[in-house]
C-alpha cells in the first residue's frame, strides 16, 4: 500500500460522501449560493478522479464562494453564514485528496455538515438526509481502515449492514437521552442571529416589498381551536400595527400611555397556535386577543410580542374576542398621531382628502363608505405593479389604480388622514386551510396581509378592509380551500390532479406538524407528562437523571451482551484467520505453530523438519503484507491451498 497515493476505488466514494454531507446544508441556503457550491463540488469532484486542480483555479474558486456568501448574507456573522462557509470548505476539500490521511480527515470534516444544518432547520428531511450522511462517511472510514491494513476491500451490502447495526445497538441510547435528558425551559446558551433572516412578519411596510413573501407557500403557523371556528371574514390574524408614516414606509411607534390591558370581552375562540421559527419576536393572534401569553407581552395596540426570538418552533394559548370590541377611547394626543403624515408627500391625496372632510361635515363614517365605494367601483387586484415613487399614495389612487394589499392599506390610510379620520395600519395574515388529516389550520407566509383600522367616535377601532372590497376572493375564498373543501369540480385531467395535490399536500403537512409535536415539542413540561405517568413526577430532575443512567447502563449491558454472543472465534482479518487455519494442517505432523512462535521462527523450524518447504517465502510475504503495509492479494489465496508434505 502507497499512502501517499489514494487509488480510485477509494476516493470517488469519499467525493461521494462530502456530496452527501453537503445536501441538508444546500436545502437551507439561499438558492444562489447553494447551486455555486454545488457547481463546485461536481467540478473538484470530476476533476479529481482525472488529474489534480491546479492551485490558482481552486483559489479563484475560493474567492468566487467568499464573494457571493457577503453578496448574499453580507459581512455580519450569523449561523446561516457558518453554515455557508462550512459547506463551501466541504465542497473544494476534495481537491486536497491525496492519501489516507486527507480522506480521513475529509470524512471527518463532512460529520460536521449534517449537525450545522440542525442549527438551521430541525424537520424530518433534514433528519433523513443528516442519518444518510452518516451512514456513507462510517461506511467509508470502514472501508478505509481495511484499506489502510492491506485487507481487499468488502462487498457494499455487507459493510452497510454493520454500520446500521452498529446504529441500531445506538438507538435504545439516543431514545433514551432525548426523553429522559433533563430539559430546560429555557436555551442552555444563545445562538448568533443568523445574517439571512427567515420571512416573517416586519416591523416596518413599505408598499412593494412583500412580493417574495407573497411568493411563499411555506406554512407560517398552523392553528387547532378547542371549539368554534370562526368565519372566513373573521379569520384575520393580528401582527404588527403600524402608526407612523415618514412618507415611503409605515412603522411601529413607541406610543406613551399605551400599556398592555387585557380585556373583559368574553373568549368567543379560543385556540393554539404552533408558530414557525422567523428569527423575530413578533407574534400574531386571532383579532383581537384578550391576554398576552407566558412569555409574550401585549402591546396598547393589541399587538403581541415574544420575549425571547423565536429561533425554533413555538406553542402559544390564546384567546380572542371579535375585533368589534375594542371600544378604546382616543385621547387628544393619541388622535393627534394617528393623523399624522409628513409635508411635502402626496399633495393630490391630501387635497381629496380636505375636500371629503368639508363635504362630510364631521361625518367621518360617511368618509370611509366614500372611500371604500370608491375602491370597489374603479380599482383592481394584481400582484404586477410598480415599484413607487416619492408620491406612492398619488401613483396608487390616481395613476395605476391597482395593486394588492400593501398598496390598498397604505394609500387607504393616507387617504383618510387627509380626511381628518384617525387611522393606522394593521399587518398580519388573513385565511387559512383546514387540513383534513389533522383537523387544524394552516395559514402560510403567501397569507400575509395588510388592512387598516379607523376610530369612529362611539364605535372605537373599526377593522376596514379596503383590498377584500376590491378582491374579497382573495381574503375569504383562496383556491386551495375550496379544493381542500372538495368545492371545486373535479371532471377533468387539471382539476383532478390539482385535488390529488392538495390531498398529497395535506397529508405531508399533517406528517411535519406531527413531527412538530412530538420531537421538536417535546420540551420540559412533555417530559413531566411523562415522568408523571410512571409515577415518576415528585422530583422530575433527580427521577429523569436516575432512570435515564438505568436505561443507559442496561443499554450498555445488552450491546456487551450481544458482542459476546455474536463473536465468531476466527479473527476478523481473513488473512491472519488463513495463516492461523494453515498452522492447524500442520497439527497431525506434530510441527503446528506454537502459542508464542511467530511466523518467520515457526516456518524455519517446518524447514529444519520437512527440508525444502515454502513456508520460509510465504511467511516472509505474511509479514511483509501484515505489518508493512505491503499489498499482496495472491498471498491469502496461496495459504488457503497450501498443505504440508512429508519429508
């Protein structure tokens, strides 16, 4: 054996592997950069098993990933900039396959792949795909380490086989810590914020800025209510409110006096809501919630907050009344800033606006019905629209006369402003489809909504929507849960297949948010559930500790147990297992190697006995392959044929 020189056979399934390692860190990038690091992975990889890449095209290759991860993520660290620079170096590390040492060390480098991607995503995908790699890279360490010994290299089937029962002697193991593991109810240590941030519901609107969220299909929470599902006009959930407007983009204001009340309404739904990770605090609600949650605080607004980011998948109780109820009073400088809007903007708006109030004489509900009656009788819904200009509201309500909501909302507001109406902008998501295997909601980032809130004197917050009176298909009638309801026809090829989607689909989302219960949910209190139910609840920290070191020490005795039962007598190295069975011919000669005899000494004294015998060359050669390192594949046929001759 040469270590200094990898064979062929050998490092295109080490290629093979840091490709494998690389797929749940590829699935979390930004598509971009991961189709680069792809790129480059299959170049190293085709080159290396033809001819080795020149140092300045792998330099080149360096530069080109480095430059696109701070074009994508910029220069500020984050988990999802490690994770990107981790698979960058896995994918040009198989430039630097030369011998033993650099594939072990490339393998070694790939186990680390699969648990980045578990800082990023936690679903059974990646679960699958981070088990995959481990499997490929301790199958090739296997196949190294007979390499590295002058052993012939073994059949696919049966290495895969003792690396997954040396996975399944794990498990009971692994089982065993994740329930019994003691659990916080809080992060033992904080994680760095990642660079790129997960969609989720902003601080801040801008009208035209949502697009690539509309474009999102992924779920952001799915809802299971413990009674009455409210209707379709009904289901608008509630997440930043925004007040103040500085001429292109509406945000959250920090207003004095505005202190988080819980109400007296009585709970009309009340419901739990599984909430994707975004990376943010913001929550949303069922409008309007009656109380902010552990952990959570409600605003003056009626807009709730986490304490902690939400890095990772959460559960929230809620409670909520209709959004009618809230008869807050509007005190003078309250009404002061819902009126706001900065001079030198929107100059046609403003003037409409006037000229409405003068004509309402105070009426301030006659002015929305204005405005809403206009919106349904000269606007459109369409996704395709302009970025704005410095005038957005102008543009909006006198140029193009069409948008979605964030136009709508943002225009409508200022509209009424101008009108002397008290107004704010209100941000969430609106809908939801009921999945049929699981019996709970599912409202996805394509969901996301913006509507707007007037005070009318006597009456309070009054929700308006003006984009559901242009569309109202698009708020309470989508596509997806008239199929989902079996509304939709189903005579012909597209509808059909569209019906068998929607079910596939459903039944893969009941599957993750199964998964989301029962593995990513299992926090402290599930495990006093299920320290409780074996009687186990009185001191659950010291109780956990105790049964999970039982479980370990019985794991540990049942994978000793079967070692023992399971050893063959005959070593494991069919080469020594030859020499040794060819000792044993010799036994009815009287001349079988004694217990510490070594080879080259037993075959002298067979050569003193017998005379002219080939056991002095074929020791010779046993040592030379066995402790030297010299690969010689017809020395283990030659000692299984070998018998002695008598002298």
């Amino acid at each position: 054996m040469n270590a200094d020189n990898l064979p062929l056979p050998l490092r295109w399934p080490v290629l093979a592997t840091l490709g494998i390692a690389l797929l749940p860190l590829l699935l979390q990038l930004p598509h971009l950069l991961a189709v680069l690091v792809a790129a480059s992975w299959l170049l190293i990889s085709g080159a290396s098993l033809r001819w080795s890449l020149p140092s300045v095209l792998r330099l080149l290759l360096v530069v080109l990933v480095l430059a696109t991860i701070a074009q994508q993520m910029g220069l500020r660290p984050g988990r999802d900039t490690g994770c990107a620079l981790l698979a960058a170096m896995l994918a040009i590390k198989g430039s630097e396959l030369r011998n033993l040492r650099d594939a072990r060390s490339a393998i070694g480098f790939a186990l680390f792949a699969p648990f980045a991607a578990f800082l990023l995503d936690q679903g059974p995908l990646s679960l699958l795909l981070g088990l995959l790699a481990v499997l490929a890279a301790l199958a090739n360490l296997a196949r190294l380490a007979r390499w590295s010994v002058g052993l012939p290299s073994q059949a696919a089937l049966p290495q895969l086989r003792q690396v997954m029962l040396l996975l399944l002697l794990a498990l009971p193991l692994a089982l065993a810590a994740f329930w019994l593991l003691p659990r916080l109810d809080g992060p033992l240590w904080g994680l760095p914020e990642r660079a790129v941030g997960r969609p989720g519901l902003s601080d801040t609107l801008q009208p035209g800025k949502w697009i690539d969220l509309m474009a999102d299909d992924s779920a952001a929470l799915r809802v299971r209510f413990d009674g009455p599902v409210p209707a379709p006009e009904q289901r608008y959930w509630r997440g930043p409110v925004m007040s103040q407007f500085d001429g292109s983009s509406w945000s959250r204001a920090n207003l004095p006096g505005q202190a988080a009340t819980p109400r007296d309404s009585v709970a009309q739904w009340r419901y739990v809501i599984d909430y994707e990770p975004t990376d943010k605090r913001q929550l949303v609600a069922l409008d309007l919630p009656l109380a902010a949650p552990a952990g959570s605080h409600l605003d003056g607004q009626y807009s709730l907050r986490s304490e902690r980011p939400l890095t990772g998948l959460t559960r929230w109780q809620l409670a909520s009344s209709p959004a009618a109820a809230d008869t807050s009073a509007l005190s003078e400088p309250l009404r002061r800033h819902y009126l706001a809007l900065p001079p030198g903007y929107n100059p046609r708006t403003l003037a409409l606006g006037q000229q409405w109030q003068r004509e309402a004489a105070g009426d301030d509900q006659k002015i929305v019905q204005r405005a809403l009656q206009w919106v349904r009788r000269d606007f459109a819904y369409t996704l395709s629209t302009p970025l704005p200009g410095r005038h957005l509201a102008d543009e909006f309500l006198f140029d193009q006369q069409a948008g979605f909501c964030e136009h709508f909302s943002s225009s409508f507001a200022i509209l009424l402003r101008s009108a002397g109406v008290p107004t704010r902008v209100v941000t969430g998501y609106s809908g939801g489809v009921r999945n049929r295997y699981g019996d709970y909601w599912v409202v996805r980032r394509m969901d996301a909504h913006a509507w707007n809130e007037v005070w009318l004197e006597g009456r309070g917050w009054v929700r308006v929507d003006p984009t559901a009176a242009v569309a109202p298909e698009r708020i309470y009638d989508t596509l997806e849960q008239r199929l989902a309801d079996g509304e939709v026809a189903t005579e012909g090829l597209l509808p059909a297949l569209g019906l068998r989607w929607q079910a596939l689909r459903e039944a893969g989302d009941w599957l993750r948010q199964r998964w989301n219960q029962q593995v990513l949910g299992y926090d402290a209190a599930a495990q006093a559930r299920l320290l409780r139910y074996f009687n186990l609840g009185d001191a659950p920290f010291a109780r956990s500790l105790l049964m999970l070191a039982w479980l370990l020490a019985s794991g540990l005795a049942i994978a000793l147990m079967w070692q023992l039962l399971t050893r063959s007598k005959a070593p494991a190295d069919p080469l020594l297992a030859a020499w040794q069975r060819l000792g044993q011919r010799y036994r009815h000669l009287g001349l079988e190697p004694g217990r510490n005899e070594s080879a080259q000494a037993w075959a002298a004294r067979v050569q003193r006995q017998l005379g002219d015998s080939p056991l002095t060359e074929l020791a010779r050669r046993y040592n030379a392959s066995r402790y030297a390192g010299q690969v010689d594949p017809p020395l283990l046929a030659q000692l299984r044929r070998h018998r002695p001759k008598r002298s």
